[in-house]
C-alpha cells in the first residue's frame, strides 16, 4: 500500500520523536500518534511519563491514540518471544482499525528502534500483515551521530528514569546536551552504557524540537533508590 496515511509509534521519548520528526520531514502524511501505556514493566514499550505524550501529540498538531492493555506482567516470564508476541497484540489490533477508519487505510508506520532485534522483528512483522511500510531512520545508525543530530535539530531531551552503574541520582532530570554525550561515551568505555540508553539504561522525554510548537514544561519529584531511579511527573503544561 503506497497511497494510505501514516502512523507514528511514539511514546514521547527521544527515539520515537525522532523517527516522527524524520518522518515529517520527509513528507510522510503522518495522522496519528500511536501511544501504549504499559502497566507495571514492558518488553516491547518504553514505560516513563508515556501520559505526557497527550501534551506532546497537542503542541505537534496530530490526533493521538492511545492504547490502555492489561498488566502484562513482564517482570518474570517464562518465554520471552511470546511475552513480546503478547505485547504486540493490542497495538495490532488498534492499528487494524485505524487501517478501516483512515482514508486509504494505513500505509506506513514510524519506529524508533536503534539496534534491537527483538522489537524491530515484531514491528516489520506486524507491519506486513497490515501490508504497510516501515520507517526506522534510527536503525543500526552511530548513537553519538544519532544524539548528536537530535541536538542540532533543537531537541530539548530530559532523562526521567536512570538504572546502569555509573549513572547517579545527579542524571534524574538532566538536559541531554553536548557534555551528557561526552559523559555517556566515558561510561560506555568503562561500563558499556549505551549512549542512547538502548539497553534501558535511560528513559528519556522530549520536552521540545521542531516539530512541536509549543514546549512541554515539567514539575517533577526525583525518586532514587541507591541503584536506579525516576523522575515523578507532578505537573506538566504546554508553556
């Protein structure tokens, strides 16, 4: 299908803005934001603040919807492939009827995968059965290219969830800018923390960029355990 519209898969993190952003740029007729709220852990989504995606779907100009599944219970499973198969089921099902209700169905879908098989497999293959494209502009690119892109576009990046050694209670909240970067290729030297956190290292929220009018502005509780820890969302606003 080439003539449908398109759907972004976004959570309101950097890697699914950026997908979104690119994809815009591209020209692709992007007319729904695609939003999953997992309840307790996820193998498939990103879980932090995903509520302030109605904030970021409201300064981009593109109609959200927003999937609310079960718990699914991912923090011990017995079989990893069919959690990730589990957890796919309600957004297929979400996307097969936007597919009846968009003007021309769905044609492609964005995806800020980076370097995991294990989600990108899923989301071609849930793509072929809608028989739409996938568009991944952050696939198996360079991570400090991939950032370092991010910012000059004009991204404003927050870090709302931290669980790596090497990553304190002094990251809850931080800008990701030029110095974080620098910061997170030294603890990839030391300890191989990924730089765009792709081994869930880091969650982030993308407060601002290009393609939003408006910025997002947060009031926040840092809650640290010793070891990990997450910003608490206590009020958030369009500025």
């Amino acid at each position: 299908m080439t003539d449908g519209a398109w759907v972004s898969l976004f959570s309101g993190g950097k890697d699914s803005s950026w997908a979104l952003y690119r994809a815009l740029e591209r020209g692709h007729p992007v007319e729904r934001l695609v939003t999953v709220h997992p309840e307790g852990d996820s193998y498939m989504y990103h879980v932090p603040a995903t509520r302030l995606a109605r904030l970021a779907a409201e300064s981009i100009g593109i109609q959200l919807v927003e999937i609310e599944p079960d718990d699914f219970e991912a923090d011990d499973v017995p079989d990893s492939g069919e959690q990730g198969d589990a957890e796919l089921e309600p957004l297929e099902a979400a996307l097969h009827e936007l597919d009846t209700e968009l003007d021309g169905g769905i044609s492609g879908v964005t995806a800020g995968a980076v370097e995991s098989e294990y989600q990108t497999t899923r989301i071609e293959s849930m793509a072929d059965r809608l028989e739409a494209n996938v568009f991944a502009p952050l696939w198996q690119e360079n991570p400090r290219d991939l950032a370092d892109a991010m910012l000059d576009a004009g991204f404003e990046i927050q870090i709302i969830r931290v669980a790596a050694y090497g990553l304190d209670e002094s990251w809850l909240g931080r800008t990701l800018d030029a110095d974080a970067l620098d910061e997170l290729e030294a603890l990839n030297d030391e300890y191989s923390v990924h730089i765009l956190g792709e081994g869930g290292e880091f969650e982030t929220l993308v407060t601002d960029g290009p393609h939003m009018d408006r910025r997002i502005e947060i009031e926040y509780e840092a809650e640290w355990d010793g070891s990990r820890g997450t910003v608490q969302i206590e009020d958030a606003w369009l500025a």
